[in-house]
C-alpha cells in the first residue's frame, strides 16, 4: 500500500514541527533571539533563491535556510558552553 492510502490530506497549514523544548517563549531574551534568526532565515532563503543557489544541489531555498540558521544556532551555542567551561 501507498503512503497516501495510509494518510490524506493538506496538512501544510500545521506549519513545521517542534521539539517540545522549542514551544513557547519562557525567557524574554531568548524570544528576542528567535526574532533574529527568523529575519536571518528569511533573508537568507531570499539570497538563496536570488542567486540561484539551490539548483546545484536540488534542494529547496527554505531548507538550505533552515539548515545554515541550524549551524549557527549549534555553533553559537557551542560557543557559548565551550566559554562557560573554561570560565569554571
């Protein structure tokens, strides 16, 4: 049986989905963070698209955006840890 006997339907108006961690604003702060790298991954996804940039590897301009926003979400965070660790 196919995919689609099993599950039909639009369900792109549920948006992407989240971790549970990632529900919800709990600090100020890091809602103020999200707000940035919201406008990064939009802007970025815009630059993508505007030079052509996911031809070469076929994949969408709002997934190469959504990945590179990931890698600098990781790093900063990693960065930010590797810093506390050697402040200790």
């Amino acid at each position: 049986m196919a995919l689609g006997e099993y599950v039909s339907g639009d369900f792109s108006s549920l948006g992407p989905l989240q971790a549970s961690s990632e529900i919800g604003p709990t600090d100020p702060e890091k809602n103020e963070i999200d707000t940035k790298f919201d406008k990064f991954e939009k802007k970025l996804k815009s630059l993508i698209n505007e030079l052509y940039l996911e031809f070469e590897s076929s994949t969408p301009d709002f997934v190469l955006a959504k990945y590179l926003r990931g890698c600098l979400e990781i790093f900063n965070e990693t960065e930010s840890k590797k810093s506390d660790s050697f402040s200790n």
